[in-house]
C-alpha cells in the first residue's frame, strides 16, 4: 500500500464497505449469493447470537475488529464472554481503539491460561469478527444504515483479511501502557524478551543493552513478576501470547526463528 497510512486504511474500508453493500443489493436473489452473503436481521440480540455461532465453530483463528459500537452503550459482559466461550487451542486477536479500550478485560490476560491479544490503532469505525479466513460478520453503514453481514465470498474475505494485517502491523500491544508504564520501558522490555526467546546470554544482551549484568537480571525479573511468569521461558511465550513480541516465524527446517 502507498500514501499515509491512514488514507490506506480508509481506502480499505471503503471498498469492504463497496463489495458488502453492492453484493448483497444486487445479488440477494441468487441462491448462491444467499450463501456466501447474508443479512442479519434482528437488531443486536441477532448480532449477538451470529457472533456466538461462528465463535464457537472456530477451529484455528478468531480476529476481531472493534471500532464503532453495535449495541446500545458501551461494551457488556455478554460481548466479552463471547471470546472466552472459543476453543481452547483457537488463537484469538483483538484490535480496538483507544476511546474502547477495556482496560479491565485487558488486565484480565495476563492471569489467562490463553490470553487475547489486544492492540490499540487509530482504526477507521468498523465492527468485524473473521473466523478461520473462511467466514466474517461484518457490522458496518451502508446508504441503508447500519448493516450487518456473514461473510463467505472470497473477495470480500480477502480483503477484510489484508485490512486486519496491515492495521495489526501498526497498532500497538494494548498491555504496553498498562505493563510497562512508559514507552521507554516497553522498549527495553521487548529487547529483553526478545534476548530471552534468543537465547542470548546475560552477559551479552547486557553489553548490547549498556547496562551492567545485575542491572539486566534485575530487570529480567520485574519483567517476569510484571507478566505472572514463573520462568525466562513462560515470560517469552507470555508475552508473545499477549502481543508485546511478534509470532516467531518458521524456518525451512520446520524450527521456530
């Protein structure tokens, strides 16, 4: 993508927002069109209840755009619930905006066998749930007003898709803030961990940091109090659950890098 980046992503939604409404307005008569787009009618309660259907049938991937409300106030029980009742091995992302950024439920992953990761963007309004790559509700305005939509044409998937990705690689982890306290410190605790999840040395990610190595171990072990993780390990994989580090990428072997 080219230009600001926030001009990429208003771009983006806009044509989300093209593809849902054209599809459903001018194909809504074709059998095979009702499958792959379909309206949910019924206000919040049906929202709800599509939501809860598609989170519960996920099998590897839960990634959620939250950025306008859909219901009545702000975010409730039920919604939150929601992302818990997924199955246990389902990687759950969750992208908001600062203004509904739930700090409680944030707070709440840091204690979670399998926490949500959460990070905080500028993101246009939009309210997406995107399931396995295969199926999405999508609650977005249209020229009709507000329209709520599952999701399994390809297209459109594609796109919903290439928008998280590239919105997720701007944002920021939301446990940052709360975590660490300061940008200085979130900085010098994901070079931490980052020579934690290395393998490097005391010795040596001291000398690269500049600081003496009582001073790194010291400050290895606020990090592991700050994220509930009884071993350097547990701290890595923690923190890469909660977002603070990027997912480790494979290597043609097989092995993680």
């Amino acid at each position: 993508m080219g230009g600001r980046p926030d001009d990429d992503l208003e771009q983006a939604l806009l044509k989300v927002r093209t593809l849902i409404e054209s599809t459903v307005e001018l194909h809504r008569a074709r059998s095979v069109q009702e499958q792959l787009i379909t309206a949910v009618d019924g206000g919040y309660e049906a929202v709800l209840d599509a939501a809860g259907r598609l989170i519960g049938g996920a099998a590897r991937s839960i990634d959620i755009v939250h950025s306008r409300m859909i219901g009545p106030g702000g975010p409730t029980g039920e919604e939150k619930e929601l992302i818990y009742d997924a199955a246990e091995l389902v990687s759950v992302r969750l992208l908001t905006v600062p203004v509904l950024l739930d700090e409680a439920f944030v707070r709440e992953q840091f204690v979670r066998v399998r926490p949500v990761a959460i990070r905080v963007a500028p993101v246009p309004p939009l309210q997406a749930l995107l399931v396995d790559h295969s199926r999405a509700l999508v609650v977005a305005d249209s020229s009709a007003g507000q329209r709520a939509s599952i999701i399994r044409a390809p297209e459109v998937l594609h796109i919903l898709h290439t928008l998280f990705e590239t919105m997720w690689g701007q944002a920021v982890p939301a446990g940052e803030r709360m975590v660490f306290e300061s940008p200085e410190r979130a900085t010098l605790a994901r070079q931490i961990l980052g020579a934690l999840r290395a393998g490097v040395t005391d010795e040596v990610a001291a000398r690269e940091l500049t600081v003496s190595v009582r001073t790194y171990r010291r400050h290895v072990a606020d990090i592991m109090t700050l994220l509930g993780a009884n071993s350097r390990f547990q701290a890595g994989v923690r923190a890469a659950e909660l977002g603070l580090l990027p997912p480790q990428a494979l290597g043609t072997d097989g092995r993680m890098r």
